[in-house]
C-alpha cells in the first residue's frame, strides 16, 4: 500500500540542522551592534522564523529598538535601514550558517525512512538562497538532500502566508495539502502550515523556542530542561500545531498517526 502522506515540508534552522537556531541570533546580534543598535537574544529570537527581510523589520519596529535607532541615527528606522541591514546580515549569516550546519540527531535517520517510504522532501527556510548555497552540499554530506529547497525572497510574502510551501508543492507536484505536513520550530511555521490546509507538527526541543544546541540543552538538570521544552510546546500548541514533539528523531510515530488519519477520511484542522 502507498503511504497516505505525500510530502513532508521541513524548516532548516532549528528543524533539521543548528540545534537551538543559534546561526540567526549570532548574525543579527552582529549586524545590529555594528549599527550601534545591540540587541538583545531575545529580541533576535521574538520574531523567528520570518523571512530575513521581514525579520529584521520586526526588530526594528520593537518600541526598544526603534527608539535607541532614532537616538544613535537622528531618525526612525525606515525600509531603507531594513534594506541595508538586509544586505548586511546576509554574508554574515551564510557564515554563521555554515558554522552550525550540523545535523540534528535524528534528521539523516528521518530522511532515510521518507525516502524508503515513497514520500517526497520540501523545505521552507526564511534563509536567501546565497544563505544556503554551504549549507546544502554540508547537508547533503551528513545524509538529508530534499528533492526541493524555497528560499526566503522566492515568494512575494513569507512565513506564516502559505506562498512558500505551496510553491514546494507546485514544484515537487505534491497534492492535495491535506495529504501533506508541516514540520517547524517557530510558531510562523505552524501558520504557514495551517494556512496552506496541511498538517503541522511542532518541533519544542531543538528549535528556537528552547534556543540551545544539544550539548547545551542535555547538560541543563533535567527538571529545568523539561521546563523551557514545555514553555517552547505551549507556544507552538498555541499556534495552531496539530501535534508537538521534542524532534524530528520523534517525527517518524506521529507521521503513521497522520497518515493513518487521512487514510481513515481526516483532515487537518478538523
């Protein structure tokens, strides 16, 4: 028989690859201090997951930042600070990129079993593609090639607008959404799942709502690890997510669940 779900669309940072995001907080945090605006973690993390552009117009407009912009540039923030900040940010975060393209334990496994059962691989990532031109091949090397990659910038609107998934979809020829999920750390994910009618499942541990590669996290006691995991689910729950898991190395049980729901006539959201 052939496994109900037809594509699994995964996120990058903090999905299959950085465990904890941390790629994006060491690029911004840079090019807002050479602006002569630091940021803090939490700022750089607050909106993650949009695309780079739409990120860093978010970080702009916290009342915080906008006000220590005006003060350090004797004015507001504007698109053209978005843009410069934009251009900026890119080569730095295609370096900080390809310093923390590591795996996350379970990710080559989980593409292994995907392929063995027929269901094709998309990817979402609010990276550019020049952010992710050391990433694939390093990707690649430890195990986990999607058969399509969208970029941020390849669609008109990013996350949590569905353009990007369903342009994964267009182009690997995988329909209907219903028959498809979603796999993210970052809350914009699980709207940009829900909005595209596919399945979403929420990824609490590895991703950016914990914030801390895996050596990190394990080393916390276990009580305090156990409760950044549940703040991290509760804000993805909160988002829409049909299911959360700590990774994708738990990923494989919840996609028999779904497809054995969307065998049985269910569909997302319902």
């Amino acid at each position: 028989m052939t496994f109900p779900i037809k594509a699994v669309i995964l996120d990058w940072a903090g999905t299959m690859i950085d465990h904890g995001c941390c790629a994006p907080v060491v690029a911004l945090e840079r090019v807002f201090e050479q602006a002569g605006v630091p940021i803090s973690e939490a700022e750089a993390r607050e909106d993650m997951g949009r695309a780079k552009r739409d990120h860093i117009r978010a970080i702009l407009a916290k009342p915080r930042v906008a006000a220590a912009w005006a003060e350090t540039h004797d004015a507001a923030p504007s698109e053209d600070d978005v843009t410069g900040l934009h251009d900026e940010v890119e080569p730095m975060m295609r370096g900080a990129a390809r310093d923390c393209a590591r795996l996350i334990p379970g990710a080559a496994d989980l593409a292994a079993k995907l392929r063995a059962e027929g269901v094709q691989i998309a990817s979402c990532t609010g990276y550019t593609r020049p952010m992710m031109a050391d990433i694939l091949p390093l990707a690649a090397e430890q195990g986990y090639s999607p058969d399509v990659v969208v970029c941020s910038g390849e669609t008109i609107e990013g996350r949590p607008s569905p353009l990007m998934l369903w342009k994964a979809l267009v182009e690997i020829g995988a329909w209907p959404a219903w028959a498809c999920v979603k796999v993210d750390d970052a809350p914009v994910g699980m709207g940009e799942g829900k909005s595209a009618g596919a399945w979403t499942v929420g990824l609490a541990a590895s991703g950016n709502g914990v914030g801390l590669d895996h050596d990190a996290l394990f080393a916390l006691p276990e009580q305090e690890r156990r409760r950044r995991i549940d703040a991290a689910a509760a804000d993805l729950r909160a988002a829409g997510a049909d299911y959360v898991i700590d990774s994708v190395a738990d990923l494989w049980p919840v996609l028999e669940t779904i497809g054995a729901r969307i065998a049985a006539g269910e569909r997302p959201g319902l």
